[in-house]
C-alpha cells in the first residue's frame, strides 16, 4: 500500500493584527493552502476574539513572542518598533524561523533582504528575515525599473495616496472630515519613501506625496528624461517586455490606470505611457495600487511563499495573465 506523502502546513504569527496591514493579513493568511494563523498580537484587542476563528487576541511583549513557536513571524508594527521583537527572536530557539517586517525598520540594512519580488526573486528565496517594501515604494520602482538605465536626471514622482496610508493612530492625514475637498501635500522633502526609492533603484529621485480623501490606494505620475528618443509605442513595448511574465503586474497601455479600479485588487497597473512631442526624451508613466495589498499585505504573502519554497501565488486571488495585451 503506497504511502501518501502529507504536505506540510506552515504556523504563522502575527503581531500588530489591529493596523490595517494586519486586518489584510489575516484573511490572506487563513485562505492560503499552506498557512495557519499561529497567535494573534494586538495591545488594543486583546482579550476579544478573531470573528470565524479559533484565536484570541492577544497583548504579547517581545520575550511573549519569542515564546510562541511559529515559521513565520510578521511584524505589521509601527515604524521604530519592529529592534525588540527581532532581537528577542534572534535569542531564542526559533531563531531559524522567517520574520517579515511590515515597517521600514531593515529596508535599507544589508543583512536583510528586500522582499520586492519582481526584481529580487532569488534572493527571496528562502531568505529568513525579509524586509517588505513601502507602498509608495513598490509602485514608483516598478513603474521606474524598465528604463532606470536610460534615466538622465532624477525623475520627479507625484504621488497621492487614501488616508489609510497614514495609520490607525489620529492625525490629520487620516482625518475623514480635515481631509473633505482636500489634498494635502506632506514630507516635502526627504521622505522615508524617496530615500527608499532612490536606494534600491540606485538612482536618485524626486518624491512628493499628497495624501486623499480616499480610504485606500495609490497613484504614482513619474516624469522622467531618458537617454534617447522614444514614442508611446515603443515605451509601452519596453514595459511589456519587462512584465510580460509578471502575474501581479498589469501593463494597460495609454490607458490611465484608476485608483477606483485597483482597490480590493493585489496587483500594480501601469499605463499612461505618454512622450512629449516637443522633447521625446520626456516621458511619463503613472502606476496605481492598493496600497494595504499589493503594497503591503499581497507582498508579505509573496515574501513568504518564496521563503517557504512555496508557490509564489498560493493564497494570492491573480488575474490572469500578467500584462494585459493589447
């Protein structure tokens, strides 16, 4: 009689389940083939109950965490929170488990890796401590990658984002009525995302985000001088080649992508792709992307499968195809 050989479930741990990347998380994780909620952390829900599951939510400390065994550790936390929790893992004997850091805390620190599939798949896989990419981030960097090695100058990205971009804590970025009729440009210069951005591009850039009165996505309009002469066709031609083989990127054409139709959505689309008659080294993209799932939530769960050696997309509703054609 031939034995059937029982594929393995993997436990995962999720601390910071209240934010909105944790409340994505959570579904993604419970649907995935291969994965299985562990414990939940959440300081403001603890003692209540996850709705549909057999967990509670639980207040746990770093030592509390490092406790609970796990192979995989996701920390959906706040920027600057993320040290306590990683170090008290790195002592203890689930050291070899993979942790994914929702926060900028290890984007740009060279013993992590930087969990952007598209562009660093191999080094994803089975990487155990991975560091998820800014929204604001994976978007410019796809819509910028195709023609990096052309670049002349810095690009100039415009970018806006929904309010959910600005977190659970109150501010008046995420302040429904400050935000009515409104667009309200923030972190002028330097912010963590343009920082980001031009490190892992390896190309300096230009960023200014804005934020809407939208709950959640993004768009992205890069302006950037090429090396040489182009037309639309030919520069949408170049994004096709790139992402053809991409199941969570979707070229659209001269279409101008909308964040209307990218919430709920785990991919990036890119489109507009436009040349200046007058100077046809002057091109534009624009990007568009639900910032808590392909930005955040979708990302850690590809970072994850690749970890695990698991199928990049379990878990992930893809659209088929990867760029749409024309």
């Amino acid at each position: 009689m031939n034995s059937v050989e029982v594929e393995q479930n993997y436990r995962v741990g999720l601390i910071g389940a209240r934010g909105h990347v944790g409340s994505e998380l959570i579904p993604l994780v419970a649907g995935h083939p291969r994965l299985e909620l562990a414990f939940i952390s959440s300081r403001t829900l603890a003692g209540t109950r996850l709705a549909g599951h057999d967990l509670e939510f639980q207040d746990l400390s770093p030592g509390q965490v490092a406790e609970r065994e796990a192979d995989v550790y996701v920390l959906a936390l706040p920027n600057g929170l993320a040290a306590e929790y990683v170090a008290a893992l790195d002592a203890s004997p689930h050291r070899q488990a993979v942790i994914v850091d929702v926060s900028a805390d290890y984007r740009f620190d060279d013993s992590w890796v930087y969990g952007q599939p598209e562009r660093f798949r191999d080094r994803i896989h089975r990487a155990r401590r991975i560091a998820n990419p800014g929204c604001y981030a994976t978007a410019a960097q796809l819509a910028i990658w195709p023609i990096a090695e052309q670049l002349v100058h810095s690009p100039q990205i415009f970018g806006v984002s929904g309010y959910s971009g600005a977190g659970t804590k109150p501010s008046p970025r995420n302040d429904a009525e400050n935000l009515r009729d409104n667009l309200i440009p923030y972190s002028l210069t330097g912010h963590l995302h343009q920082r980001e951005i031009s490190h892992h591009l390896d190309r300096a850039v230009f960023f200014t985000p804005h934020v809407a009165p939208f709950f959640r996505g993004i768009t992205l309009t890069v302006s950037a001088l090429i090396a040489e002469p182009t037309d639309s066709a030919a520069l949408e031609a170049e994004y096709r080649r790139c992402y053809d083989s991409e199941s969570l990127v979707r070229v659209v054409g001269s279409e101008i992508p909308l964040v209307r139709s990218i919430q709920g959505a785990h991919h990036v689309e890119l489109g507009g792709f436009s040349v200046d008659p007058t100077d046809p080294r002057h091109v534009v993209i624009v990007a568009t992307m639900d910032n808590l799932l392909k930005g955040a939530a979708t990302q850690a769960v590809q970072n994850i499968n690749l970890a695990l050696e698991l199928d990049e997309f379990a878990g992930i509703p893809v659209a088929e195809g990867g760029s749409e054609k024309s």
